[in-house]
C-alpha cells in the first residue's frame, strides 16, 4: 500500500518538475496553452464597439428566435444565471453582454458546425440592465435583449 502511494507522488512530482522545466526552458508557453480570445472586444466600454470587434458590426438585428432565460430580479448580482438557446440553422457563434457592466462583453462560445445553439452560465451584474445575447449565423447577426433587476452585490459593490 506504501509503495502505490510512494509511485503515484514520485510521478506527480515527476511530471510537475519536467512541466516546469518546459516552462522555464520556453518550450512550453503559458499563452500557447490558453485558448485564442477577442481582446479589443472583451476590453471595450460600449456595446456598440465590443460587438463591432466581436462580430464586424455594430448592429444586431432582433431576432424573437432568440430565447434568453434569465431571472426577472437578482438578488446577488455576482451569480446571475443565464440560458441563450436559438432556433435558427447554422449559429456560429453567442456571444452574451450585459450593457450596464463596466466591460459590456460577458462571454463569446465559438460552435461547432453541428452544435445545438445552445449555452448555460452565469454572470457578474453591476446594475440593473439589459442581458443582451447576440447570435451570428454566417455573415448575419441577430439579438435579442431581457431585462433583469439586480437588487444587491452587483459588480460595482
């Protein structure tokens, strides 16, 4: 029983050692590792230029195909939970925004060609604002916005 224990953490401490070796070398880059990201859109202040950066333009075409379930009122702005589901042939791309946040650009989902239109996860509010969840089919782009009261512990305290 010793002996399993004493290989398991000889190889963890092994393969740690070469991991960081590689690092340490430059063979093995923390940002290689990391998937690509759209950094002029997640930095960007405004909706308007986070999804300029994010899709090519900035404007969305409404789209009631579009379903965002998201609670009317959140009591705890720092664990909002957020459904984006899309009946539309073809979805590339959802990309989520809450407009009052600092930084508008929530989150970006690349899918697959055969993927559901489908994404779950929860978000940091601010304030209250609109949840906006644009969806890029091809070279269109189409959205479609909910509204949700955040009460208390948004971003901004």
């Amino acid at each position: 029983m010793i002996d399993a224990k004493r290989r398991i953490l000889l190889k963890g401490s092994l393969s740690a050692t070469s991991i960081g070796i590689a690092v340490s070398a430059g063979l093995l880059s923390p940002r290689l590792v990391l998937a690509d990201w759209n950094e002029a859109a997640f930095k960007a202040k405004e909706m308007p230029e986070a999804l300029a950066a994010l899709v090519g333009s900035e404007r969305a075409e409404r789209d009631e195909r579009i379903r965002i379930k998201a609670p009317d009122i959140a009591e705890q702005g720092r664990v909002v939970p957020v459904t984006v589901e899309a009946d539309i042939e073809g979805v590339t791309s959802i990309a989520i925004f809450a407009e009052k946040n600092q930084t508008p650009l929530i989150a970006s989902f690349e899918l697959a060609p055969n993927a559901m239109p489908f994404v779950s996860t929860r978000i940091k509010m601010a304030e209250t604002a609109d949840v906006t969840a644009v969806v890029k089919v091809g070279d269109q782009v189409f959205s479609n916005s909910k509204s949700v009261k955040v009460t208390i512990g948004g971003c901004g305290g």
